[in-house]
C-alpha cells in the first residue's frame, strides 16, 4: 500500500493483532500521495494538499499496536526485510522510503 492508503488504515492493525493475523503490509512511502501530486503538476503545473510528513514511522505505528515492523532505504534492504516479516509472527510493516519526485506512470490519463 501507498503511505497515504496507511494513513486511511493502519488502526485496523487492531484487530490484526486482536485477532492472532500476522498480516504482512508492504508501504511504499513517497510521503505524498503522489496519485494525487504528479497528475496535478502535469495539469496545472503545481501541487497542493497532496504532502504527507517525509520519513514517517508506519511500522512504529503498527508495533505500537502490537505488531512490529522496519524501515528499509535501501533496495537491497527490501527482501532481507520482507523475509523478516515473513517469519515475525505477527502484523509486520515493512516500511519502504523511496524518493517523492519519482512519478510513477499511468495509462488511464492517454498521458
Ligand atoms: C477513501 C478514498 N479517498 C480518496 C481516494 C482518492 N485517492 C486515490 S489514490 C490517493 C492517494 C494515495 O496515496 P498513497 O496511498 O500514498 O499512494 P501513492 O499514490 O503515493 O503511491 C487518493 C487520495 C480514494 N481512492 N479513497
Ligand atoms: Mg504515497
């Protein structure tokens, strides 16, 4: 999931520790919500209302939950930590920080 889609989620954690489900959650964190960010620059040149806090900590957000979780910011750093969360045994946030000015294409816009 995106950060932002964690933002909309992550007190269902919750019940994922409540509920004994060691779920493993992949956040993809640019600090925006860059389907929001970039198609607004493409169309008006800037962006608003579209930032989320840079860095921000959603795996602390889940072990402060009952869960656990890491930051990684390196590629290479991805599948070490998700074999992490594979075994932990509980709700595992694996935190990835990747760079806010990569706009990632789409195809529904014919842009
Ligand atoms: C409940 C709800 N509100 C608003 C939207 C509109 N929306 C679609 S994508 C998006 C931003 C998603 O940001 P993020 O999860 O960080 O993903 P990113 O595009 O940055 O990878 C929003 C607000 C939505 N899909 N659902
Ligand atoms: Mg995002």
């Amino acid at each position: 999931m995106g950060d932002g889609a964690a933002g909309f989620s992550l007190m269902d954690v919750d019940t994922l520790v409540r509920q004994n489900l060691p779920v493993v959650m992949v956040v993809g964190n640019n600090s925006a919500w860059g389907l929001e960010k970039h198609p607004m620059r493409l169309l008006h040149q800037y962006d608003v209302a579209a930032d989320l806090q840079q860095g921000l900590r959603y795996d602390a957000v889940v072990a402060a939950l009952g869960g656990a979780g890491e930051v990684v910011t390196d590629p290479g750093g991805i599948g070490p930590a998700i074999d992490r969360a594979m075994s932990a045994g509980v709700p595992y946030l694996v935190n990835i920080l990747t760079d806010p000015e990569a706009a990632y294409p789409r195809s529904t816009t014919g842009l």
